[in-house]
C-alpha cells in the first residue's frame, strides 16, 4: 500500500509541471487582447484629435468662402444700385431740363417762330395790297405766335412724359437715391406748368391777337 501511495504521488508530481505550460500558453493568449484594445483606442483618440483641428479648418474656410461670396454680393448690389441712381438722376434732370425749356422758350422754337413771321412777310408782299389788314396781322403775329406755342408744348409733354414715367419706375423702388425722385417730381410739375402756358398761347387766352381798327374809326 506504501508503494502504491509514492507511486500515485509520483505520477501526480510529473503531470503538474507539463500541465503549466500549457495555462500559462493560454493566459499568454488572452491577455494580449487587452493592450491591443487600448492601443487601438489610443490611437483612435489621437486620430480624432488629429482630425479636429482639419475640421476646424474646413469649418473657417467654408465660412470664409461664404463671407466672400456675401462681400461679392454686396459689391454687385451696391454697383448695380450705383448704375440705376447715376440712369435715373440722368432722366430726372433731363426732365426739368424739358420742362424750364417748355416755359423759357428754346432757340429752336425761336427759330422756327422766325421762320413763320418771314413767310407770312413773303406773302403779304407778293399779296400787296389784295390782303386785308387782319390777314397781314395774322401772318406777321399770330402764326409765329402759336407756332412758338405748338413748340413749347411739344417740350412740355417731353417732361410730363419723361419724370411721371420715371416717377412709377423708382415708386417700386424705395432704395433709390430721394434727390433723384424730387427731381423727377420738378420735371412733372414744370412740364404741366408748361403745357397750360402752352395752351394758354395757342388758344390767346393770356394776350389777344392784335386788331386792325377800321377805316371808318
């Protein structure tokens, strides 16, 4: 019974030792996987850090681009309103340019009032003494009379047309320039003072045509 007893001991003391190995083989297997993993979240970590910065960067320039492109915006907006300010102050003085002129008289219409006064002399000439009075007082007077009218009012409707449609093209508009409206407003107003004065020549009501007194007067 003795012998038995070592023999099992024996047996017991040998098998340990080759059973070691292989536990320890395992352990070795396993606990590799745990400095694996915080390697790989390490550098995951520094791999977001990394990425941050470039995001940021990206992040700057996309909003770099867009106030570039909101400054370019403002650039056009402010020259095209630069274009239609320089357009509508030109039509604006263009009107009240037309409608003094419709008021004043302008070389033209005296020119060509001129012209009548020396056709009705031309006629009343080659007439002689076959033409009455009146005739002779309407030819000299009265016809470059209202052709000068004619002519004013012609300039005078010009302004009336020019500033009122200048007038409905900026009332959309409440950006334009307020010099450029009230100008345009001058314009309208001289040119309906200008068509009555007009008026008022053609038809004679500010000043009668002259009369010849007969001979029995």
């Amino acid at each position: 019974m003795a012998t038995e007893s070592t023999k099992t001991t024996q047996t017991t003391t040998e098998k340990s030792p080759a059973d070691e190995p292989a536990d320890e083989a395992v352990a070795e297997k396993e606990t590799p996987a745990r400095p694996a993993d915080g390697l790989r979240g390490k550098e995951a970590a520094d791999a977001d850090a990394d990425n941050a910065p470039r995001a940021a960067d990206d992040d700057a320039d996309a909003h770099d681009g867009d106030g570039d492109d909101e400054a370019g915006l403002d650039a056009q907006d402010r020259a095209a309103g630069r274009r239609s300010d320089w357009a509508g102050g030109a039509f604006a003085v263009v009107s009240a340019g037309l409608g003094l002129a419709s008021l004043t008289g302008t070389s033209f219409s005296e020119m060509l009032r001129e012209r009548k006064s020396l056709l009705g002399q031309i006629k009343s000439n080659a007439q002689g003494s076959g033409g009455s009075a009146a005739d002779q007082v309407n030819a000299l007077y009265g016809a470059p009379w209202h052709t000068a009218a004619v002519v004013n009012g012609i300039f005078a409707v010009l302004a009336l047309v020019v500033g009122g449609l200048l007038l409905a093209t900026l009332s959309g508009r409440p950006e334009a320039r307020g010099w450029v409206k009230a100008v345009a407003l001058g314009g309208v107003v001289l040119g309906l003072i200008g068509l009555v004065v007009a008026g008022g020549m053609y038809f004679d009501l500010f000043a009668a045509q002259p009369e010849v007194p007969s001979a029995g007067q």
